[in-house]
C-alpha cells in the first residue's frame, strides 16, 4: 500500500510564515495555552499519527464499511480504536471545545485536523460532530448541561450528532416535521419524528450518543423559525451523570453510500414508544411561536461550513501528493522534446506537469482562502477589539460559502484529474486516489448544498448591513491591488488581478440592480448565483497565494538558491502564477456570461428537459 | 428501483430528420437490407430490451461484480444470459461485423447500441470487443482465419478481446515485451508475455475466447512498429472447428475498480508453460524487423475510439434523464420569485435547470459531433465515390480524438452534476447516478488518454496529408458559418460560432509556428495541446446542434405550437442556444491561456511539485 504523504511544509509557511499568528496567540484566550513555539512540534506530532495510526485504517474502512443490524451499527473495531486514541490524546474535540482549556486557535486546530481529514475523513467526520454537539451545548446550555454533557463528549466516552434533515425537508430544513412536546418538567420534551442522514447517529465508538436535534414545539410558528432545539441522549443522562434508560432513539437503517463508507449515515426514529425525552436548549417558543433553535445551530455554521470546504481541501491534497509521488516512480514513455532520450517517469512530461500544477494551484489558493477564514474566525470570535471583531466576522461570513462550495466542486474536478495521472491504475481500488473521488462527492451536498452557499452570498453576505462587510471585502482586495501594483516580476499577474477584480465589481453592481429590480431581474439571481460565488472565490485564492508568492519571492531573495527550502519558495511563486495566468482568467468569462443573462435554462420547456 | 428511461426521440431526430441517411441507406453496402423505415421500428424495439432486459442487470453487476477464483472469472448470470439474448437475437456483435450480411450502418447501429450502453455499460463492452476481435480477423485474417472464428463469435458461442497493454506498457504500447517465436508452421507462433487491463480477458459467458494479441517476433523492430499481430485461442481451434486443448492462457487476477464491475479487467499470462500457440495475422516482419501489427489493431481505432466516447454520451445522458425525472418528482424548497408559493418539485428552480439544461446541451452537442463522425465513418468505408470516401475518412480522422476526449472528460463532470441535481439521495446507491459516475472515469484513460488524443489532434490530424484534412474540416465551418450567419433570431449565436471559428483559425497557426520552431516552442506543444482539443471540440459541437436548431426552428415553423413535438424542438433551439452562450465561450478563453502560453508548469521544480 503506497504510503501516505502530506505538505506539512505549506502548512508550516501558513502559519509560521504568511498568518498574523503573533496576534493570534496574544489573544486573551490562548495566550497563556499555546505560543508560536507550539506549531512545528504539533504538526510533526499529528503528521506522524496520520501516518501510523490514521492513514492505515482508511482503505479498511472503505471495504468493510459499517455494519447495521437490529439496530445497531458496528464499525470496524480500528476505527472505535482510533476514535478513542484521537480522543483521549487530545488531539480530537477538546481542541475545538469552547469551554476547554485545551481550545486552539481554529488557526492552528485546523492546521493538524487537516492531515487527519486527509488521512482518514470517514473517522474525522464523527470527531467533529461530537465537537459541534458539545460546542452548541456549550455555548447555549445551561450549566447543568454543560455540566452532565461535556466532559464526557470531549474525553471520547460519549459522541455526537447534529438532527436536521428529515425524509421530506432536506435543503428546506424549515418544513420539517419533528415535533416537541411540553411535559411537566418546562425544560423538558417529549420528542417524536423521524430525521434522516445522520452521520454517527448510531454507532458503537462509545457508550452513549448524544444528538442534538431540530425540532417544531408545540405552538411553534411553521418554517424554520419555529423550530426549537433539544439535546437527546441516546441512553437518557440521569441528574447525577450515570446513565439510565434507552431514550426511544432508534436507528432504521444506513446509507449505503459511494463513498465514506466507514462514516456512519443513519435514519433515526425519535419517540416511536412516545418515550423520547429532549432537554430544551435556550427558551421554549415566544408569543409568536418563533424559537431560535436553527439559529443555534447556525451559529456553529460558518465554522463547520468552512470545515466541509477544508474537508474537501485535504481530501485533494491527499490524492495530489499521492499522484505526483506516483508521477516519480512510474516509466512510461519517451520526452516529446526529445524523442531518443530513454523512457522517463511521468513527471517528465508536460502534459502531467500540467495536471499536477493545476492540482497544486487549487489546492494552495484554496488551503489559503481557507486558513484567512480560520484566521477571521479565531479574531472575531476572541479578539478584545471589538470594531475589528466585528469587521473579521464579517469577512468570514462572506469567506464561508466561497469556501465552502468552491472547495467542494473543484475537488470532484482535482482527484478525477488524479485519477488521470495514475492512468488505468487509478481506476482500480489497489491506489488510493479513487477512493478520494468516491468519498469526496457528497461535501458539495453536506451543509447545503452548492446552490444554497451561491444563494448565501448574493443574497446574504453581499448586502447584509447595508452592505457594509461586503464593501470591506472589496476594499481589502482593492488594497492589496494598490499595494502591490508594481511588484517585481509580477506585474502582469497583478494587472489580471486587477482585471478581475474589476469583474467582481461589475458584478457586484450588476446584482444591487437585480434586487432593486426583482420583479423583472429577479430569476437571473438564482440563474446565475453559483457562478458569482465562482469569480469570488477565484478573485479571493488568486490574491491569497499570490500574496504568499510576494513572500516566498522575498524569501528567495534572503536565503538564496542553496537554502534548503529554495525550490519549496520557487515552487510556491510558480505556483501564484499558473493560478493567474490559468485558473483567474475564469473570471473574466464568466462576468461576460452573467451579463449576458442568456435565459435559455429558464426558457426550455419543461417536456424538453424532462425525458420520462 | 427507478426505471430507465431515455431520450429515444433525440436519436429518432438524428436518424430521421438530421443526417443524410437516404445517402447512408443508398451505399451499395446497405441498400438491399436496411432502409429508412428500419429506423424506428430498430429504435423502439431496443429502447424495450434496454429497459426491461438490460438495464434491470445494471445494479446487480455493479453490486455482485466479478468473482476470480483458481483461474477462472464468473459473471453474473443475468450478464451471460443478457449477452446470449443480445447476440443470438441479433443485437450484438453480427449487426456491426464487416463479413455479415446483417452489417448495418455504423449510424444505425450506434443509435440502437447507445441505449444498451447507457442501460448497462459493463454488458456492452463485452460485445463490443468480440466486435472488435472479429473484425480484424475479417479484415486481416485469412479465410480459413474467417471460417473458423467469425461466425462463432458473431453467435455469441465465442467472445473476443483486444490485447495490448503489458505492465510496463501502457500509454507506450511499443515498449510491449511479450514475445511470439516461429514454429515449423510459418503461420503458427509461441506466444510468451504477460498482459494486462484485458477487458473480458476472462470469463464465463461463453465457451472460448479469442485474444487478439501485439507481440514481438524474433527478429521484431524496438518499438512499435516492431509488434505483430496473433489470434490466440483460450482453447485451440482444430481445422476442422472443433475445440481442441486449452491453449496455455491463464487468468493471474482480475483488477477490482471503483466501477465497471462486472466487465472483468483481467490480467493474462500467455505461454507460461511454452505452449501457448499464436495465428499470425498479416505477414511476418520484414528485413528491417518490421511488422504492421499495430497498424492493423489502429484500423479499428477511430471507431473503437468514438465508440468510446460514446459510451462516454450514453452513461451521462442516462444519468440526466434519471437527474431530470426526479427533479420533476422531488418536493423541495419555494420558488425564489415567489417565495409566498407552495413548496414546488425541484425542477421549478432556476438553478436545477441550469444544470439540467448544461448537461442536455453537452449531451447534446457530443451525440450530434459524434453521430457526424459515424455519418463520416459509413460513407468513408462505403461510398463509391472515393474522392468523397477520402475526405469522410479525414474528417472522421480529426473527430476521432475530439469525441474520445472531449466527451470522457466531460461525462465525469456532468454525472457528478447530475448527482447534485439529487441531493444527498444521488450519493447513496440507491439511485443509479453515483453508479454512473463511478462506472464513467476508467473512459477518459481507455482506448489511449486523453492526452494522447491532444496529441494525436495536433501532431498528426491537424498535419497529416500536408494539412488538407484539416483545412477541410475548417472549410466545413466556415461554410456553415457563411451560409447561415444571418439566420433568423440566431445572429447572435453565429456571431460567437464565428469568434470561436476565428479563435480555432488562429491556434492552428500558432501551433503549426510552433512546429516549424520545435527547438524553441516545441515543449508548448504538449503543454497546452489538451486545451486545443477542448476547443476543437466545443467548436464543432455547438456548430452541430446550430444545425440542428436551425432544422428545429423550420419545424416549428411548419408544425406550429400544437404539434406533439413542438416542446422538443423548442427544447432544442434552447439547448443551442444555451450551449453557444454558456459552453462555447470557453474556447476564447482557452484561445487567450494559449496565446499566453505561461510556462510556470515547466519551471516548477521536481522538488516543490512532488510532496514525498
């Protein structure tokens, strides 16, 4: 089995070199926990475990899958032990838990997870949930709750799960239909309904499950706003923190899936003997019905969302840096320069250079993009100036579904490109890279799907307070332009920056004038919403890793051609440019496309689209 | 289970209304046994097979797969009974064999043959290489080659297979290794090598197969003009036809892929113990060592290559029209123009038909750019007018690599859209999109990579005969482009099918400076050939379901808004529309990356590219 590798050097030149990590790790919150000194010894100890520990178990995992009987879902055993090893090293929830001492920045946090992701994403699936789970209770239970639920989740004794979609209310999460019950206790309800696509919602890594579940009380206003949310334990958690009797969760049935197949995806039936007991999270409904449990949840949102575009991220560079090992090693074919030269390793030949530097382009603008949101993220939420709080907020919500989306498309593309470099070879299951493509589909779909993000931004994000956050995206952009207009060596690359972000504006504006228009503009936003987030995203990664290839440029300049990491920065400034000379120029034609406003998508009639 | 459906009137369309199928049915060849009544009766009678035969084995082949045991490879036993009915009821191999009287034309036989590929790929690549097989030796072998094999494998009593890639002779076939020594039969040769990637290399559905094999015999050329070409029975054939023993080919493995599963990739060791016995095929290598084995295997190339590209069409527009049927079927969400609405089925947003319009238009466009090129192919083989027999064969030369390449890589991309058209439900196995998603990849490495048809495209179609092939083929466009440029309600469409046409004008003449340069711009060749192909492509698609739009526009004209198939022709004026609008724009882009021609891919250092 080949072996798995990953580029703990970029994310080494992330947060030792590119990231403000000095501001990060002098926030009130980390700093007497974590210090730059951390970072080499953390990531060094995680890669070695995504080796040994983690990267193993993965193709297992895939053959095997999960096991559903009576009810019950087994995992194959290396997982629960991984997941307990993960766990109880603290190198899983705990470094995520808001209440724990062991928080990291998300900067650093999400640095290591990444190599885990990308060595096993079916196990790191069911980590993350539980910190999701144990984070909303957290921040919105009550002390008792933290108390009884906590601990527990965060040492690995306990999991969790998040409950929203339901058979008939999946991107409409506001038509769902699970109902809560008032009983005596106000703070708790009887829970009946059925919610479907429930990653960890039964498996065996541990003695008790807690979910976190969505759902409309009595009284509630219909949509999403009358939903309220609940912490249901799957074995009821009795006053003194023992556990008592099963709660009426059961679990119907899996997924059989494409891919991930060692992530358990499970329907669960909540209340079938009218005996499921939810602990109320924050009040029960107002006068109007309206509760605020989707709110809730959402508040965990921009984190997990950026998290399923980083999942996505690390599930592309996995394949990438197998492919291009793979590129070493196998002979095959003669140099098209030169003919009578003896055959070479594919990575002599242009055409797979192409492939592996597009891969790697992707994958760096976007591991960039992503660790500026992480960066936000770690500022807004624990920064003691609050104007640049708020401000950081707000580029991260605008960060999160180009994140989350681009990431997720551009992977489908990345590791069937993969596949491309093995040749026949990647087809089969003996290499790892098809793997990647099986398991990496489904996070275009998770946390909404691709549609739902575009709709976020040109809806949301671009004009939430008056707009405000948004003009300050555009100014850091603009910023930057202005910046480093007459960099050296750059300067055409900065002019098609500048060309793109010009796009963006155009754009921009071209969509203010939609809304203000909706009765007769209204249907181009959705027609043409995904690809907005696209130039975005592209103007956003473009200027991310160029302003790292100005960094290498200068490292290059200091350490010169003998460093050791020489080729790493020249790689780094080959890299910026094959982005903006190869992927960027998207920009320009898609802002073409969107003011062009073809209608033919809407005009087709629907007996044409249709073959039934 | 969702039943298959397909879009039969599209290929009635193609058949009927579109090609020139009197010219077909009027070649001496075909115009005592087929005419154009045929064609609706074939179609319909298929599209019944397809459903309630074939494709209801789909799913079970994915899910059983292949089982290899001491040699041996079993099937499924729906897929041997499938493969009996299809080829003893004449809808398999016979219809497309050279020597039989039921030989129909390559246009007819595709269309029927699409719908079994799209209801069950692994099924159909089974017949399509005994097709294969058979007919090199037809039209290489001979006759007492013909009178003991053909009309056994026609029959379906025998399959065939194509062997050519060795372990260490993929993309570089003429670095093959396996050996063929003479015997004191100057006919007869020992066959010693290992092949592998043996499509139907071993299997169960019938009772001997016949592997046409490259070797090298003694005395053979290096490379690939050095490679003969050998019938080597599974188990000999005597003179008399009867089967004699078996012929020392043995089944080492069979490889287990992310999809495809029950067409068996077998590895085949011939001669491991010196008995396995070759028919030469053609002559024995001349003074120079060489031998036309490669030569003969190519002569079925251009349709095996389109063919390819076919089942590349066939799988992703089944997975649109599955896509498009459930959009009609699934409840989700409120119209964004009219959020105050009920929920609506998934076809009334905006954005489910963008991406269901993108994939009828890709769909589309490939099957019109495909079904030119069997148009092409029939008329070259066939015609008696050799100077119009020559200039079809050149232009089913140039299309070869477009629909191979174009249409494989495209499948991947639309299938994985037509799985976000679904939602969560298209991941799981379920439904048959992720099916067709994993079955689709191995079909841009098959038959030569995509790279290789780049290749092929600027290095020898766009060169070969002094060039005049290919100025054909730009004479085409610019004549449909003359003729119709002021085509009611299509100016602006034509204006862009010229741009585009300007834009391929203007490649030809770099690359062709870049071909006189070699020593200085001979490494963009390959560096940006794949992006020359991706243009050709688009170019000559949109330009193909132009033409049919215009036909579709006069139909309408004449039939007006009652008639039952004015939502069709409406349907197809748009998917012109949306393609020239949507798709063909990336050929200015990829004209403008190409005229840039940033080499950042080559100056990257090995170091920085390969993450070891």
């Amino acid at each position: 089995m080949a072996e798995f590798a990953y580029d703990i050097r970029d994310l080494k030149f992330i947060l030792n070199e590119w990231l403000d990590m000095d501001e990060v790790f002098s926030l009130e919150r980390f700093k007497d926990n974590y210090e730059k000194d951390d970072i080499d010894f953390i990531l060094n100890e995680v890669y070695k475990m995504a080796k040994e520990v983690v990267f193993p178990i993965n193709k297992e995992g895939d053959e095997i899958g999960v096991k559903y009987e009576n009810g019950q879902v087994k995992l194959p055993s290396s997982y629960v032990e991984a997941y307990k090893f993960l766990q109880e090293n603290g190198w899983g929830s705990a470094n995520e838990s808001l209440g724990s001492d062991e928080l990291m920045p998300l900067t650093l946090y999400r640095a290591y997870n990444e190599m885990l992701m990308a060595a096993c994403p079916a196990l790191t699936s069911y980590i993350k949930l539980t910190t999701g789970a144990a984070n909303l209770i957290y921040r919105f239970g009550t002390d008792k709750d933290r108390e009884l639920f906590i601990e527990n989740m965060l040492s690995g004794k306990w999991s969790g799960t998040m409950c929203l979609t339901e058979p008939n209310a999946g991107s409409d999460v506001g038509d769902a239909t699970t109902r809560a019950y008032p009983t005596d206790d106000h703070r708790i309800y009887k829970i009946k309904g059925t919610k479907m696509f429930i990653t960890g919602g039964e498996v065996d890594l541990s003695e008790n499950i807690i979910h976190m579940v969505l759902a409309r009380p009595e009284g509630g206003a219909p949509g999403s706003k009358g939903l309220g949310l609940y912490i249901v334990p799957k074995i009821w958690v009795n006053d003194d923190g023992s556990l008592g009797e099963p709660n009426d969760v059961t679990c119907i049935g899996v997924e059989h899936k494409m891919g991930l197949k060692a992530s358990a995806t499970a329907m669960l039936s909540f209340g079938e003997n009218d005996n499921c007991r939810g602990i109320l999270v924050g009040s029960p409904p107002d006068e109007n019905g309206v509760s605020k449990g989707l709110a809730m949840m959402f508040h965990m949102m921009n984190e997990s969302r950026i998290g399923t575009g980083h999942n996505a991220l690390a599930q592309m560079a996995a394949a990438y840096y197998f492919a291009s090992r793979y590129a070493t090693e196998r002979i095959q074919g003669r140099p098209f320069t030169n003919p009578k030269a003896g055959r070479v390793p594919l990575i002599k030949h242009e055409d797979i250079r192409r492939m592996l530097i597009e891969m790697k382009a992707q994958i760096e603008g976007i591991r960039a993009m992503i660790f500026k949101g992480f960066y936000y993220l770690d500022v807004a939420e624990h920064s003691s100036d609050k104007e640049k709080a708020a401000r950081c907020q707000g580029l991260a919500e605008i960060l999160t579904p180009l994140i989350k989306t681009y990431a997720s498309e551009t992977a489908w593309q990345m590791i069937g490109q993969a596949i491309q470099v093995y040749g026949g070879v990647g087809y089969t299951e003996e290499y790892p890279v098809s793997q990647y493509a099986r398991d990496v589909k489904i996070l275009s779909i998770w946390e909404g799907t691709s549609f739902i993000h575009a709709m976020d931004l040109v809806g949301r994000k671009m004009r939430m307070k008056d707009g405000v956050p948004f003009t300050n995206w555009m100014d850091d952009r603009k910023e930057f332009i202005e910046k480093n207009k007459d960099a050296d060596s750059f300067s055409s690359e900065m002019k098609q920056l500048e060309k793109a972000y010009n796009c963006v504006a155009e754009i921009r504006d071209l969509f203010a004038s939609y809304y203000a228009n909706r009765g007769e503009k209204g249907e181009l936003i959705p027609l043409y919403a995904p690809r907005v987030l696209t130039c975005c995203a592209q103007l956003f990664a473009a200027e991310a890793i160029m302003d790292q290839a100005l960094l290498a440029k200068k490292k290059i300049e200091e350490l010169g051609v003998d460093h050791h990491d020489y080729a790493y920065y020249v790689g780094k400034v080959n890299t910026a440019k094959f982005f903006v000379n190869n992927i960027l120029p998207n920009v320009y034609m898609q802002t073409e496309l969107i003011k062009n406003a073809d209608k033919s998508a809407l005009e087709c009639p629907e007996e044409a689209l249709v073959i039934s």
